[in-house]
C-alpha cells in the first residue's frame, strides 16, 4: 500500500467528520449512563444518609452522656482501671510464660501441619496397598511397609499434638486465671453499653469522618456506575406482598411497595420531625412498625394510600395533591402534572381513610378511623342510602318519616314551604334541597318549580289517609314538659337547637341528630299530633326508629305543651304563589306526552279538572324525584330507588364521570366534592329539558362533612387485591358487625358507652343536674355517673341472656330506679334481639355453646344465716349502696347502684363471683368496693364467717343473692343511717 | 388576530375543505397532461422545485410548527411522543419530494438543451467502495445511533395505564403506518378497507413493473417525460396515503371525530352524523316510497351505480384522456391499470358522496354482511 487511490472525496475531511462523530457517540453513550445513574432517589437516599448520620450522632451523644451520668457505670470504669493496673502488674509482667505459651503455640502449629500431611500420605499409601491386593497392581509388600511406616508416624506425631494441647492449656490457664476478674468486668461494662457500641458501629458504617481510608474509598467505588450493580450504598428498597397483589387485570401479581426507597424514615419514630420524604408515619401504633396491627411488611404502603408501589419517582408514584397550594407548590418543586394513565392514585391526605374502607366495611364505626366514621355516619343521617344503593345498608329504615297519615301532621301551607326551602324552616333539617339549585333556579324553573311543588302538595293530601289522634288531656304544663325532655334522654338522639355554623361536626353531634332538632315544632303541627306521636310512635310511622317512652298521658300531655311552644314567625310569613293552569298544563303534558301521543294526550288534559292535573302530576312528579326513596308514599309501594348504587362508586373510571362545562380538577375526589357542594352544577350551560336535569338534591353540608363523605366514596371499591387481608367471615365476626349494625342503626351509642365510644347524653345529663336538680359543676361531675344510663363494657360476661333478650324486648324493669333518663321500648324483632343478644355475649367471648349448666345455687340454712349476715351492715352493708326491692338505699344517690332483687335473673351467676372477688379487674373504676383484698385473698374475708373461707363466703353470699325476689323479701336490715362518710362504704356499679 | 388565525385554520383543515383544496392544488402542481403542465410553468410552479422553492415549502412548514407550537392543544398532540416521528415524517416527505423532483426539473432543462441527464455525467466519473463509499456509510451509522440514543433519551416512551380490555382508550389509534387503512374506515365496510384494499394495495405494487412498460426515466430523475405516471403516483402516495395518516395521526381525536389543529380534544363533542344507504337516499327521498321488500330490487341501484363506474368509466377514458395510454400499453395491461386506478379512486369518491350525500353504502344487504 505504497500509493494512496484516487478517491472521490477528500479522505482527510471525511476523517475529520468521522472523528467527530465518533467523540460526539463517546459523549452520547457517556450521557446514557449519566442518565441512567441520575436518579433522584438516589439523592434522596444521600440525604437521608445525613440525617441518619445526625441522628445517630445525637443518640450516640445522649448515650454518652448518659453513660458519664451513669455513677455505676463510672464506679465500672475504676474498678476496670484498676484490674487493668493488676493485671498489668501481675500477669502481663510474667514475660517468661508469655514466652512459654507462645512457643507451645507455634510447636502445636507446625506438628499439626504434620500431622495433616502425614495423615493424608497414609490415606494415599493404605489405597495403594488395597490396590495391590485387591487388584494385583503393585507389589502388596512393599505397599505394605509404606502404608504402616505412615500410619506409625501419624500415630506419633497425634500423641505429640495431644500432648502440645495439654501443655499449651495448663500454661494458659494460669494466665487466664489472672485476667479472670478483668474480662468479667469487660463484659458487665459491654453489657451497659451495648446500646452506645450499637450506634458506634452505626457510625463507623455510615459516618464517612468516622471511616478508615480504605473504607472511604470502597464506599465510593461501591457507587460508581456500572461498578454499582454489586452492593452499591443507594439502592431501590422495596416490600414485596405475595397475599396482596397488584391487579393487572388478566392476573394478580405479588404486590411491590417501593415507597421507602425514598421514605426512608418512615418507620423510625426518630425522624418524626424531619421534612418529607423523611418523616415518621404519624400513627407507628397502628401502621407501618412491627408490633402495629398493619405492619409493612405484611400490608405495604399502597394498599392503603393508593398510587403506584413500584414507582421511585415523585411523578410516577402518583402522588395526589391536597390542595390548590400544594398543587402549586409540587409543580414548582417536583414538576407534577396530573397523571391520567393511573386508576388508584395516591388519596390526598385528607382523604386517606378511604383506604381502610375496603377491608374494614362490614364494622360500625372503623376503629381509629374518624374521618371516615363521620362519612358513613352522615350517610346514615342523611340517608344516602334510599336513593342510592349501598351493600352496607341493605336492609336500613327509610331515613324519613312516613307521609300516608300527612294530612293529620301538617298544613298544606307549610308542607309547600317546607319542600321549597326546608333549610329556611330547620337550618340542620337532614331533608335536602330540591329547588333553587344550580339547574332550577332561573325565572321559568322557578315558576315551573313552584307549580311542580303545589302538585306533588296535592298529590300527598290528595293521597293521605285519616288518623284519628288520641285524646289528650286537657291540662298540661310546658314547664314539667321541658324538665322530662331534658331528664328522660330526648336530648340522646335530638338536639334543641341547631348546632353554630362555624362548628365542625363530630360523630357526637351526628348521634345527636339522629332524630329532628326539636324546633318550630308550633308552627310544624299541632299539640295533638305531638301528643299521639310521644304515646305511639309506630302508630303513625310503623318503621320509625322513634321508640316509645312509655310515657303516661300527662307526660305527654306536657311535653307535648311544651314542644309546641316553640314558633318560627318568619316561615309563617312566607307567602305561597297561587296555581298557574298554563306551567301545570305543561308539566301535565310532559308526562301524559310519554303515555302517549301528543293528540291522544291533549285530548286527555281537556277532559281533567285542575285537581286531578296537579293529582296526576304530583304522583308523577313524585316519582321522578324518587320522593318515596326516603319517605312512605302510597303508590310507591315497590318502586326503585332512584339513584345509581354507590358500592363500587370510588373504584369507577375517571371518564365516567361527567364534570360537564364545571371547573374543578379533574380527579374523583373533585367531582364528589363538587357534586355534595352544588349537586346540580354539573347541567351548568347545558340545554336541559325538564325531565332530563339532574335530580341529586342538596343537603347543604358543610366543607368539612363533604370531606368525610367524599373519603367514605372513594372507600366504595370492589378489591380484589386484599382478599387475603380482610377479617374473615367467621360466624363471631359476623355476628359483631351485625349486632354493631343495629346499634348504629338504632342509635344505642348515643347513651350507652359500648366498645368503648358513645354516652354522648351525658353531656345532656350534666345540663339537666344544673338546671333541674340545683347541681353545681362538680356536684354534677360527681352525680354524672350514678345518673348516666350505663357503660355496656362486659354486659356479655355479666347479663344473663334470657334476661337481656326480655329486658331489650321490654325494657320496664326498673333496674335503676333512682334513674331519670329512660330505657324506651324498641320495636326489635326476634331477628334483631338474638342479635343483640348474641353480640354482647361474642363481645366477651361468651358465645360458646352450649350454654354453662346453671351452678347451684341452694343453701342450707345455716349456710343462708352466715350469708344474711354476711349481706349485714355488720359486715358488708350491701344495702348501703344497692337497691333491694322497694328499699331504697341510705347513701346519698351518687352511690346508689342496681336493684339486689333482680340479680337472681338478671345476672349471670359465675359473673356474681368474679365480680364480688375483684370489681376493679372487671370494671376498672367502678365504685363498688373490693371487699376482698386480691393481693392478700387468703386473709381477706372475715374470720368467723364459714371458718374464714373467703371463696366459700362469696359463693354463699352469691348463692343469697339469688333468693332475693322483689315480691319475696327476705331479709330486712334495720340500718343506722350514718350522718356522713357514705362514700367509704357506699358503691355504686358502673355497668348495669 | 392569532385566534381568528387559529379558528380558520380549524375551519380549513375539515377533510372536506383540506382534501378538496389539496385535490385541485395537486393537479397544478403535478401537471398530469401536457396542457396543465405548461400552465404550471405559466403560473411559475415549478420554481417550487428549486433551492429556493425548497426552502421556501420547508420554511412554511417550519414556520407553521413554530406558530402552532404555541398553541396548547396544538402542543399537546404534536409533543405526544408517539406523533413526533409523524412530524418529522411530514418534514421528510416534503424534502425528499422536493429533493427527487428539483433534480428532475433540473434534468428537464438539461434535455430541453440538449445536454441529456446530469446522471450521463456522473456515470463517467469513477467512485471507489474503500473509501467513498463505505466511510461515509460507517459515519451515518455513526450518525444515526446518536440520533436514536439522543432521541431514546430525550422523548421517554409513551407508556399508559397496564392494558385493561374492559377500558380501551378513546381514541383508539392504530400504528402510524395503519392510520391511512383506520381512516378509510370511516368511509368503507370494514371488509373493504381492511381486507380489500390492503390487498389490492399489495397486488397494484406488483403490477408496477408489468404496466409501467414506459423506458424513459430508467437511471436518471425526470418529471417532463413522465408526468401522467408520476403524478399518478404522487396522486396515490400524497393525497390518498400521507395525507390520511397525518389526518388520523393529528386531527381525529375522541370518538373519532375531527378536530382541527388547534382546537380541544373534548371527548362530549357531537357531531351530527347521520348517514344513510343509497337504497334509503333512492326510495324514501327521492321517491318518497317504502324500501321494496325484495333485497335485488332495493340494492339495484347501488349495483347499477357500481357496475356503471367499472364498466362506462373504464369506456369513456379509453376513447378520450387514456387514448394513447390504451394504444401502448395494449388491451390487458390496460385493463389491470384501470382497474386498479378506479379502485383507488373509488376511496375520493366515496368520501365526497359521504360529505355530499351522507351516503353510507352504496349497496347495503346487512342480511348477508355485504356492504360496499
């Protein structure tokens, strides 16, 4: 190749331009690993490293100082010191045996190194010789002598080796016997500070000013790209789930979490005050930490929070902002833009209980889960249900009171005012909105809609049917009637005023509202209705959840007096538009036209009267507002709710939600937001005829309740990713969530503590000792207890269970006489009592079968003497305190507690026992006295009684107990009533 | 000013305009005949086909990206990393037309001086594979995998929700290179635009060799002595080929309907769109009469109409504009290419009875899934 060819280009410009590119690929192909290397959780995770590096620094420090303070640790260091100097002085100075045992050491060494190749050249020889004589290769003489002259010398050399050993130990023994005292006392100090030795090598691992040189650069080099596919110090962390999966539709995948690759603090409560990603998960008790009931890893992240587990960047996680300005606020910092392409986004914090929902729905109320709670409980309120189907509520109540009787209740006029603006009549009515809303509210809506309301008005007077009202006697006083609406538990369930606007509403105050806020009630209906109402209140509404009071005629004869008291003088002045034929024509027309053709309709509204076109389209009317959802109609006996069922309404795609010309975000929780704000904004600049407008009326809740309702929908979701977490379907289980399903239903929480939550009267209870009872705060305080309907915590393992069924059934056992506040009879079923019944029992765990035999419970006689006087006031003075009969206690009422004579039916008699050994350990608090000092049982009881023998004298006391009858008294104390001091031995049960 | 500029060109770029304009442009700018082809030059078209007209057509199309870009929806669809090939495509396919056709013209003038193609001149000089050739082949391999790395990494792929079968995404767009067969969706019976013509598609390609049996232009760039064949194909190519994927790729959005290229994908827009079959058109419309109940007598029409295109057209071309084609190419050649070209002329003119008429099939017996 001496000549360079002709050539039709210039080589050395095209060398150039290859030069070029070729530095230009190098670049380009080192910018492919730059980016691929270039992770933002990787600077997340260099940060933390940081952090975790100050963290661990100001452990380290108060260890440290802790160990400074620490005398017994200082008194460890000097005691050290000093058995260092005498080891020193004693031990270390013996140079000689240090001598000796080193030199043993290294004999022992090299003879076994002998040993092992002698012993290896013997295995070899004793294979040649079998060799030989076995398959005549070789002489098997000489193989012979081979083989023994190694297998003697290995035999020499172990018994030299052996001997090295027992030398080498005899020599170290004498010195480890020297340092004994010094390596005891090593370890005691490691043992006190294990905890600073934990974090010091933390530090050594992580702090890179705490490293050697060489470590420093192993950890850099660990992190080189390429170079960081071994065991590099940021790396992508993740749980992986096997029983809770990713749905990828045509299957389920193991779910992958990898949310702490960047939420590196999350579970260490250390950091709970450090920025995001760092920070703590702020409930550890019930999430994330090992010892909680939903541990990471076993749940994961995004099983609860939505979003996407196997993302590691801020973007792809699918984070949700909680507002505008965290919106802004995330664009600026993380470029976030809403991502469409993802099903579950992350819930925005405010909405994160929704994710408990889909496991936890069968349970009246979630745990721990407020938020949520208050949205399915304003569900319940306001009655969502009727219109919309929902799993959960299947079988609840109509949520509003019956109208077949309406006629006898209201006027026509204020029936009229009343569905135009019920807010304007009750501002918390749980009635909704129907008119002057978003789609209704211009000119010709608003004089359709008037005409619309005089025929549904007509159609339901038209309709209703005659109730005769009982006779009510002909005096009455408000003033007693405003003392028994306060004491008798009305102010459980309905409220005497609405609540402050400002006021963010509680699951208390909802319980509170379960029934109508007791006002206007002059102007609503007559004293008469009232009256009829407090005496039946399933004569007039059969499904109502109003219980009776068993009130007497004067009763409520008087609250009825006093109820009606109360007017609302600008409703009655509103004025009522007249009829106009022509719109009811139209609205007649509308719905004759879809009957049939337009002739044969025209014909038709030719021949009605003005009655019967409100008549017809009143029922019509009716029907399209799906009015009968909530309230009994008759007509609409079987017709359908008029809503789409809600059960799966938070897993429903995006783009079936029509947001229509309204500006909100374009996420689920903005269009349920929007839609419980202004329900009938979504037809905003919409062409709508009448009968296609939405319909949702609105119920005028607050951002606050529409924030709890909204996180209960998105918890409407069909999963089949956590089948494996939810609470099996065991018949206990199922038998709670039925029985905490009638006791949300029937409001039970709203005077009875039960599971822990509810009693809200008593706030109530307070007032009315105040006011009524010449109370002061803490006289009230004191008196709140004994005046309170009981804490049902225990009532399983205490009532028997015929009792209770009776009692639940027909509650007019004076169990507490002294008691203002009054169990109403329910109208429960067979069906719902056993379920009653069978919760309290599940609840503590009484719910085998079959059922304990009764123990016996007779008594010889002198046995019943011991026991009498054991009941005495010369011993115990149970009568200080319980009711026995129609005897009434001599403390003051704060100590008074259940009627005595009942125990023999009511009570379970194994609880009877338990309860009289330790109250406190049944009922922590209870003010009943621990007659029998558990810590010192043996002594406890009264020496002459039964020989002393204190299980014995419970069992007769028990066994006593259950002769007591109401009718049979058998036992009359004559009792001294003390001046004072009636605390001491007076007790009063908390618990029924 | 820019909204107004925006809303028309919206307006314009409605197939029905778009498509007519560009049809009647085409026949100015690819003179098929003699007669337009010296009006063209009359007009000074064929400057279009010089540097200058070429930087002309790619500065206006720059510019035109440049003005929409500013525009949100229009960004939007452009800056989709699954359409950003599509717009360098259109880049592409403007330059090689001008590149292809600025060398023909050039030619042209070459022979109409006498001086024969600049390809005679080139064929003198010798070219070396080592290293003409092969260097400059290893620097555009060079050359590309930059451009793939740099592209891999700068647009991420376009990745979605996992699949679902239960939600398929609206629009739901075939590959680019399909877009122009989903587009001819819209006018015809699925098996007609999904079986038929991509067969016959297939089948005309390699009919090419046997019917163009025409010398001129063998080695060298041309457009002068061979209009009728280049516009032809230009025609098929441009109008019935490109032209529907970039309508597919950038103005049909949600439910397929169009959308201009500034305008807001709104998944509730409604368009009215209510066709109808030729046999509804003939009977209740024009004759105010019920559809007869015999299936042959109600799609006769349709039958006749098609019969009528593939018997009289083939006819009335031979004895006037395809005269001296005919005389050439002889009777079967002939037959192939005409068929063929009414085929793919059959898709314009479906187009235009469905803007014009609301036609929907031309024959229409669902009893027996046959429509055309």
């Amino acid at each position: 190749m001496s000549k360079e060819p002709e050539s039709h280009y210039s080589i050395d410009k095209l060398h150039f331009i290859f030069a070029l590119a070729a530095l230009a690929l190098l670049v380009i192909v080192g910018g492919v690993f730059m980016k691929d290397y270039d992770r933002k959780w990787k600077d997340y995770q260099k940060k933390f490293r940081t952090y975790e590096i100050e963290v661990a620094r100001t452990t380290y420090d108060a260890e440290l100082n802790e160990l400074n303070d620490d005398a017994a640790y200082q008194e460890l260091l000097t005691e050290i010191e000093k058995a260092e100097k005498d080891y020193e002085a004693n031990c270390l100075g013996n140079d000689a045996l240090e001598q000796e045992i080193e030199d043993l050491e290294t004999q022992k060494i090299l003879k076994e190194q002998d040993l092992k190749y002698t012993n290896a050249e013997r295995d070899a020889a004793k294979f040649r010789y079998e060799n030989a004589v076995g398959h005549h290769v070789g002489d098997p003489k000489a193989t012979k002598g081979e083989y023994k002259s190694f297998a003697d010398r290995a035999k020499t050399l172990k018994r030299e080796v052996e001997d090295l050993k027992v030398a080498l130990a005899a020599k170290t023994e004498i010195k480890a016997k020297c340092g004994k005292q010094l390596t005891e006392l090593e370890r005691k100090k490691r043992r006190i500070t294990s905890e600073r030795d934990i974090v010091e090598r933390k530090l050594d691992a992580i702090d890179p000013n705490q490293m050697d040189f060489t470590n420093r650069v192993a950890q850099m080099v660990r992190d080189l790209p390429i170079l960081d596919l071994s065991t590099p110090t940021t790396e992508v962390k993740q749980i992986v789930l096997k029983d809770i999966t990713d749905d990828r539709i045509i299957r389920q995948v193991p779910k992958v979490d990898r949310c702490i690759t960047c939420h590196l603090g999350i579970d260490n409560p250390a950091y709970k005050d450090f920025p995001q990603p760092y920070k703590t998960h702020p409930n550890l008790d019930q999430y994330v930490s090992n010892d909680s009931a939903h541990p990471m890893e076993q749940y994961g992240c995004t099983v609860c929070h939505g979003g996407r587990g196997r993302a590691t960047s801020f973007q792809t996680a699918v984070h949700t902002p909680q507002n505008e300005e965290q919106k802004q606020d995330w664009k600026k910092k993380y470029n976030w833009k809403a991502d469409h392409h993802w099903e579950e986004p992350m819930y925005p914090l405010q909405y994160t209980e929704a994710g408990c929902f889909k496991c936890h729905s069968g349970e009246y109320p979630i745990k721990g889960a407020e938020t949520l709670n208050l949205g399915l409980q304003i569900i319940e309120r306001a009655g969502c249900y009727a219109c919309h189907e929902l799993e959960r509520y299947k079988d609840w109540p109509k949520p509003g009171p019956d109208l077949t009787h309406i006629a006898s209740k209201l006027s026509k006029e204020f029936a009229y005012k009343w569905i135009e603006d019920p807010h304007f009549f009750r501002k918390d009515t749980w009635m909704p909105a129907y008119y002057n809303l978003a789609n209704n509210s211009d000119l010709m809506s608003m004089a359709r809609g008037q005409q619309e309301i005089h025929a549904m008005v007509n159609y339901l007077f038209a309709e209703s049917q005659d109730f005769n009202l009982s006779k009510m006697p002909r005096k009455a006083n408000a003033e007693n009637g405003a003392e028994l609406v306060a004491s008798l538990g009305c102010y459980a369930c309905h409220q005497s005023k609405p609540l402050d606007g400002d006021h963010d509403v509680t699951n208390d105050d909802l319980r509170r509202q379960h029934g109508p806020t007791l006002t206007g009630l002059g102007t609503k209906t007559s004293k008469e209705w009232v009256y009829d109402w407090l005496k039946d209140p399933n004569r007039y509404h059969p499904e109502t959840r109003m219980p009776n009071m068993r009130l007497s005629d004067q009763e409520a004869a008087d609250i009825a007096e006093h109820l009606t008291q109360d007017t609302h003088k600008t409703f009655v002045m509103k004025s009522i538009p007249g009829f106009d034929e022509d719109i009811i024509n139209d609205i007649t027309m509308e719905f004759l036209g879809k009957q049939m053709p337009k002739t044969s309709a025209e014909k038709k509204l030719a021949t009605m009267d003005l009655d019967q076109k409100l008549k017809y389209s009143g029922e019509k009317l009716i029907g399209r507002y799906g009015c009968y959802s909530c309230h009994n109609i008759k007509g609409f006996d079987n017709a359908k709710p008029i809503g789409i069922a809600l059960d799966e309404e938070g897993s429903k795609a995006l783009h079936k939600l029509d947001f229509g010309y309204v500006h909100v975000d374009h996420t689920k929780h903005g269009w349920f937001d929007q839609k419980l704000k202004a329900p009938r904004s979504f037809d905003n600049h919409k062409v709508k005829a009448p009968g296609e407008k939405l319909l949702m009326p609105n119920f005028r809740l607050s951002a606050h309740e529409r924030e709890a309702v909204v996180t209960s929908i998105l918890g409407f979701v069909t999963d089949v990713t956590v089948k494996n977490k939810i609470k099996p379907r065991t018949p206990e289980n199922l038998q709670l969530e039925k029985g905490q399903e009638i006791i949300a239903q029937m409001n039970c929480r709203s005077c009875h503590k039960i599971e822990g939550e509810g009693a809200t009267v008593q706030d109530t209870i307070v007032d009315w000792l105040k006011a009524y009872q010449g109370k002061t705060d803490s006289e009230a305080e004191k008196f709140l207890t004994s005046f309170s309907p009981p804490d049902l915590h225990g009532a399983g393992k205490k009532i028997d269970i015929e009792w209770l069924f009776n009692f639940l059934h027909s509650p007019d056992v004076e169990v507490r006489p002294w008691l203002e506040a009054r169990m109403p009879t329910y109208k429960f079923n067979v069906g719902h009592l056993n379920t009653l019944v069978q919760y309290f029992n599940t609840l503590d765990g009484e719910d085998k079968f079959p059922v304990n035999p009764k123990p016996d419970v007779s008594l010889t006689d002198h046995e019943y003497k011991q026991a009498e006087k054991l009941f005495s006031l010369e011993y115990l003075g149970c009568n200080l305190c319980h009711i026995v009969g129609n005897e009434t206690p001599t403390g003051t009422q704060d100590t008074w507690a259940p009627d005595l004579t009942l125990a023999k039916t009511r009570l379970k008699p194994e609880w009877i026992i338990e309860w009289i050994k330790d109250p406190q350990a049944l009922v922590p608090g209870t003010n009943m006295p621990t007659f029998f000092d558990p810590s010192d049982y043996e002594n406890s009881g009264a020496p002459d009684i039964l020989d002393g023998d204190e299980d014995e004298q419970i069992r007769v006391l028990r066994n006593y107990l259950m002769t007591l009858t109401p009718d049979k008294r058998k036992t009359k104390v004559k009792v001294e009533i003390p001046a004072s001091d009636t605390n001491e031995a007076g007790a009063s049960e908390a618990t029924p | 000013m820019i909204e107004s500029i925006k809303l028309f060109i919206n307006q314009i770029t409605a197939p029905q305009i778009s498509f007519t304009a560009i049809i009647l442009l085409f026949f100015f700018i690819f003179p098929p005949s003699e007669g337009l082809y010296k009006f063209h030059k009359k007009i000074g078209l064929h400057k279009l086909w010089t540097n200058a007209g070429g930087k002309f057509m790619m500065g206006a199309l720059f510019l035109f990206f440049c003005f929409g870009i500013m525009d949100e929806n229009f960004r939007l669809i452009v800056t989709k990393a699954d359409n950003v090939p599509i717009v360098g495509l259109l880049f592409l396919v403007v330059f090689f037309l001008w590149f292809a056709l600025k060398q023909g013209y050039d030619n042209d003038k070459r022979i109409e001086e006498g001086k024969g193609p600049i390809e005679a001149e080139d064929a003198k000089e010798k070219v070396l594979v080592w290293p003409d050739l092969v260097y400059i082949e290893l620097i555009a391999i060079v050359g590309c995998s930059i451009l793939l790395l740099v592209w891999a990494m700068g647009l991420a792929a376009p990745l979605e929700a996992p699949a679902n079968p239960t939600v398929s995404p609206n629009p739901s767009k075939a590959p680019w290179y399909f877009l122009g067969l989903q587009e001819m969706l819209v006018y015809f019976d699925p098996w007609i635009a999904g079986v038929l013509f991509p067969a016959i598609i297939k089948l005309g390609f390699m009919a090419i060799p046997f019917i163009d049996n025409n010398p001129k232009g063998a080695g060298y760039y041309t457009f002068n002595e061979r209009k009728m064949a280049i516009s032809i194909f230009l025609f098929l190519w441009l109008v019935l080929w490109i032209f529907l994927i970039s309508t597919g790729t950038f103005l049909r959005g949600p439910n397929w309907n169009f959308f201009g290229p500034f305008e807001y994908w709104d998944t509730h827009k409604l368009e009215a769109l209510t066709n109808i079959n030729l046999s509804e058109l003939v009977y209740m419309i024009w004759l105010g009469q019920a559809l007869p109940d015999n299936i042959l007598i109600r799609e006769m029409w349709g039958f006749l109409l098609i019969g009528a295109y593939f018997v009289i057209t083939p006819a009335l071309l031979t004895v006037t504009i395809f005269k001296k084609v005919f005389q050439r190419l002889g009777p079967v050649r002939y037959s192939v290419f005409i068929v063929l070209l009414l085929l793919a002329c059959s898709l314009p003119i479906k187009m235009y009875l469905r803007w014009a008429f609301n036609i929907k099939y031309l024959v229409a017996i669902p009893e027996f899934f046959f429509n055309i």
